[in-house]
C-alpha cells in the first residue's frame, strides 16, 4: 500500500502538532515548578523551528514505511 501526498501532509502536520504540544507541556511543567522565570522570545522562536523541523522528518520517514 502506498501512501499518497495526502497522507504524508497529514502526518507531517500531525507530527508538527504533537511535538509543539509535548514542549508547551514540558515549558507549562518547568515554568509551575519555577524553573523557568523568564523566556526570551528567541528561545520560543527556536522551540517552534525545532518542533516544525522535527515534525517534518518525522512525517516523511513515517510515510517511507
């Protein structure tokens, strides 16, 4: 069975998608227990870009099965 582009944007946002949740569950987590006072904005910006990297390999290596 193969997988159309359909499928593989679907897992790519998927995967986007539950890589952001887990790291705003990870920040919510360090922020309550007072780890983290302050974030700078480029630390968030980089969250986001590794998320959305991360989400793409991981959509494209799902589909190559």
């Amino acid at each position: 069975m193969r997988s159309g582009p359909n499928n593989v944007g679907i897992a790519i946002f998927l995967y986007i998608i539950g890589i952001m949740l887990v790291l705003m569950a990870v920040l919510i987590v360090l922020k309550g227990l007072g780890v983290l006072t302050t974030l700078p904005n480029y630390v968030i910006w980089a969250l986001l870009l590794l998320s959305v990297g991360m989400g793409i390999l991981g959509g494209l290596r799902s589909s190559q099965r």
